[in-house]
C-alpha cells in the first residue's frame, strides 16, 4: 500500500473504499428494489423492498500531518419487503406486506402504557379510601 505523497494524491486505501462506495451505489437499483415479476394465469405480481443503507471512513494523520497507520470503514445496509403491487387486466392494486415484528412490537407497547395507567389508577383508588374524612369545622360563639 502506498502512502499519500505532499500533494494530497490518494492512496491505495481511498481508492479501493471509493470502488467499494460505487460498487454499492450501483448495486442498489430498481431492479434490487423491485423484484422478478412473478407471471401466473394472467396476474402479474411485482415485489417491492425498502433498501437502506449507510456508510463512512476515516483515516487518522499524526501531529506532523504524514499519513498515519490507522484507517477504516464501515457500510451497512439494510432490505425489508414492503409489498407487492398485483396487476392484472386493466387494474393494478396495492397489496403491503405486514411487519409481524412491529405488529408485536406495538402491541407490547399498548400493553405497558395501559398497566402502567391502571397501576396509577389504582393507587389513586388506594389512596383515597385511606385518607381519614375531613373533620368538620366546628363553630364557637
């Protein structure tokens, strides 16, 4: 590997993140996040995915400004189905897919607000019943 000279020109380790970097750019197309059409009986069903993705790099320089030792990189990406669109004749409908996970996820959610609601509601209940009645004034002459 060979290091950057005075000029500022990259290095080996630049260049191959960037084919990297554009290697992915590439890959992520309509046809990654449309699947194969799927032909039967005069349907045509197409899937469609959501693609996320991200990256970064670094490379760290020593007080005297010469390239250092240390560098990295990182990506990650991440496909999820969405749902498939269903064509026929003259219609095209839409058709999601459910996220089973977030359904859960959700519902746990719900679960926990509404415990934690009727804990404080019955604690409020608690409370009252245990508190003594007021006394009641009593009038001097």
């Amino acid at each position: 590997m060979q290091e950057a000279d005075d000029m500022g020109k990259p290095d080996g380790t630049q260049t191959d993140v960037l084919e990297v970097l554009r290697g992915v750019v590439d890959g992520v197309k309509a046809g990654t996040v449309f699947g194969a059409p799927v032909r039967h009986k005069g349907i045509t069903v197409l899937p469609v995915a959501r693609i996320r993705g991200g990256g970064g790099g670094g490379r760290g320089d020593n007080s005297n400004g010469r390239a250092a030792d240390g560098s990295g990189g990182g990506l990650g990406l991440s496909a999820r189905p969405v749902g498939v669109y269903v064509i026929g004749d003259d219609t095209v409908t839409w058709s999601p897919a459910v996220d089973v996970t977030k359904v859960i996820l959700g519902g746990q959610l719900v679960g926990i607000v509404a415990l934690l609601t009727l804990r404080t509601l019955f604690k409020m209940i608690r409370d009252r019943r245990q508190q003594p009645p007021p006394e009641e004034p009593t009038m001097t002459e």
